[in-house]
C-alpha cells in the first residue's frame, strides 16, 4: 500500500510541472509584451509621433519613411485573434495578433512561441522586423522560414 501511494504521489507531482493551457497562454502574453514594448523600432517610432494620437500628414509621412506603419504602438494596444497549443516533444503556442500600428493603420501578424525556450517569433513582414541576428537574411528568407517553422510547429 505503501508503495503504490509513492507512487501514486510521484505521478502527480510530475503532472504538476507541466503548465496548463491558461499558463501556455498567459505566458506568451507576457513574451509577446516584452517583445512588442522592447523593439528598437518602437522607440525609433515613438520619438517621431511624441505618444499623439492625432498626427498631421508630415509625421505620418516621417513616421511611413522609418517604416513605423509595420511597427506595432504597444502591446496593451494588441490582442490575440486566436491561439491554439500544439503538444510535439514539447508544447508550442502558435496564432494571430492584432494591433495599430504608429501610423494609425491596423497590423495583424502570427507568432510561434516555445515556452520551454522562452522563444517568440512574430511573423516578419517588413524589413523593420529584423533583429540585429537576423540582419544578413533578406526579407524573404525570414519569412521563409517563419513559415517553414509554422509548418513543422504548429499543425
């Protein structure tokens, strides 16, 4: 008896490191916040429009020469248009965002987020969505990519 409540506490305890979907979720909120709000075009953008919400045509046309129409304003501004949770060797988020971007207009994006490697790619789409890391691909290899791992992850 003795035995089989060991063992029974052990099997419990190992369901118990594994998170859930809500925790799935809620973390790649807070991934997807941490991206949005530390991207160095965001900070590029933000100095150019100076947080107005109603822009004259010539800093929308300053803010469009950056590039800042594919850059999303900020995370508290973008919401989830769906989520779904793939369990492979190991669990991956993958959906859809949407936000506003500096100029106004609406951005939609997917994103593919590894929990156990705290990993979030958002779907590439212009040439301000390269990293310092991924500077010597071209935009089409990036997005090349993003969706060969959107194949392989999240089907």
């Amino acid at each position: 008896m003795k035995k089989s409540g060991v063992l029974l506490l052990g099997l419990l305890l190992v369901g118990c490191e594994q998170p859930n979907d809500t925790q799935l979720v809620t973390e790649t909120g807070r991934q997807l916040q941490r991206t949005i709000d530390a991207s160095p075009m965001r900070n590029t953008c933000e100095n150019i429009a100076k947080g107005r919400e109603w822009l004259s045509r010539h800093t929308i046309s300053k803010l469009e020469a950056q590039g800042c129409q594919y850059v999303l304003r900020s995370a508290t501004e973008t919401n989830f248009t769906d989520t779904a949770i793939y369990h492979h060797t190991t669990a991956m988020v993958c959906g859809g965002i949407t936000g506003k971007s500096f100029t106004g207009t609406d951005i939609s994006r997917r994103f593919i987020f590894s929990p156990d490697e705290k990993a979030l790619v958002i779907e590439p789409m212009a040439e301000v969505d390269k990293t310092r890391f991924e500077g010597h691909k071209t935009l089409q290899q990036l997005q090349a990519d993003f969706n060969r791992q959107q194949q392989q992850y999240c089907q």
